[in-house]
C-alpha cells in the first residue's frame, strides 16, 4: 500500500524584498491570491492527500478564509510559520505527527508548479527516501575571490554539473524528521543554518541520496517586484486569459 503523501506549503515571508506590507503570498495575481494558486494546484494533484499550510503569525485567519470560500478540503491544518525557514518546517513536522508518509515541502510563492513535478515526486518517493526538483543551469557560475581592487574571478564552474534548486523538496517523514532532530541537537547549527531542508538532511544524513526530479523554469519564486507581473503573465497564458 502507497503511503499518504502531504503538502506541505510554506508561506512563513513577509514580502519585504517585493515590497509590500502585507505577505508577498497574499498578493493577488490573475484573480486569486499566489497561496491560492498554490492550494489549488496541490489540492488537484490526484496523488496529494493531504494540505498542510505554514502561515505568517497573524495571518492564518486570512488563511482560513481563502481555504473555505475556495473549498479546498484537502487541506487539513493550518499552522503558524517560524522566523525561519527550518523552524516553520520543523513546525509543520511535528504538526504531521510520527505516522510516516511522504512530504512534498513546497514554497507557498511558487505559485506555478506544474502537476508534472508534483507527480514525478510522488513516485520518486515511492523507491527514495530523499528527492529534490532541480533544473539545469543556464548561467556560467564562478566563484569570486578577493583582489588588489575588489572582487576578481578565482574559478570557473563546470556548467554542466550544475543545477537550479526548486521546490517542492521531499522526504520520507522519518528521514526529514531525523535530519533536523541532528540538527537542532547539534549546536553549531544556530550560527551556520541550512538554506533549504535539503541542506539539512545533506549535513546530517550524508549516507541517504537526494535523487533529482527535473524541475520548470516556469516554476519561478517570487521574490523580488518583477516577479510578480512575471508570475501574473505565465498564470494567464496558463489559463488562456488575455493580459488585462
């Protein structure tokens, strides 16, 4: 029997980068607002059981409000996010409990994740314990090192090696639960913190492969302004709706 797969959406940012004064999630694109986007597309997703969502503090009511007037009955718990990105996963970990099943953790203002990726996840997770959506890089990326008058190139990286890390990011409860237990036992951990969970389970569960799942450049995070009249236009030809 499969095990029950669970999204789990991420919305714990402010927006300070795209300016705004509420959450960046919040932010209404193509009729909805991105988080909604998000819901939508998981709660779709025929292999997704399960929604959970992390919220800023003092917005999971507005949360609410979305889910039920959208309908979205897959969503099961609505939690308040952390400071950071590992503590409001660390959250929605304990909020899921210890029955183990699959967790897709997914950036809430990546609104535009094809159901493709979320599919080959699922089934990734079926024959892996750790998989992460990545594409290729299509940038030359070097390494900047110090010089007589400021920064200079030291290295040039092999391209073809490199890749683009995505969302969502997916484990076994059992192994993303025992990364970060490692990790929060491990002191060092406040001041040298991973950037993803990825990061997490790769310094402290070295032995377990994260298998790779092509990713989309569509499946952009909005982050900065642009990125938001970005995400608006992919939605709409999506959709087949013209630009207003």
């Amino acid at each position: 029997m499969d095990s029950r797969s669970v999204g789990v959406l991420l919305a714990g940012g402010v927006g300070q980068r795209v300016g705004l004064a509420t959450p960046k999630q919040l932010a209404e694109i193509a009729g909805k607002t991105i988080i909604e986007h998000s819901i939508a597309v998981f709660e779709d997703a025929p292999e997704i059981d399960e929604i959970v969502v992390l919220m800023t503090p003092g917005y999971t009511d507005r949360v609410r409000e979305i889910v039920e007037k959208g309908g979205y009955r897959k969503v099961t718990k609505i939690v308040e996010g952390g400071a950071s990105r590992t503590e409001s996963t660390w959250r929605a970990l304990q909020a899921l409990g210890t029955e183990e099943c699959d967790v897709l953790l997914h950036d809430a203002v990546r609104p535009l994740v094809e159901p493709r990726i979320i599919t080959d996840c699922v089934r990734a997770l079926r024959t892996h314990r750790a998989v992460n959506v990545a594409i290729p890089s299509s940038d030359t990326v070097f390494v900047a090192v110090p010089g007589p008058d400021g920064e200079v190139i030291g290295e040039v990286l092999d391209r073809s090696r490199l890749r683009r890390s995505q969302t969502p990011q997916c484990f076994k409860l059992s192994v993303i639960r025992e990364a970060y237990e490692r990790a929060f036992a491990d002191p060092g951990f406040g001041s040298r913190p991973a950037t993803d969970d990825c990061g997490v389970v790769l310094r402290y569960l070295p032995e377990v492969p994260i298998h790779l799942v092509p990713g989309s450049e569509h499946n952009i995070k909005v982050t900065h302004p642009a990125d938001l009249q970005i995400a608006e236009l992919l939605l709409r030809l999506a959709a087949g709706r013209p630009m207003a």
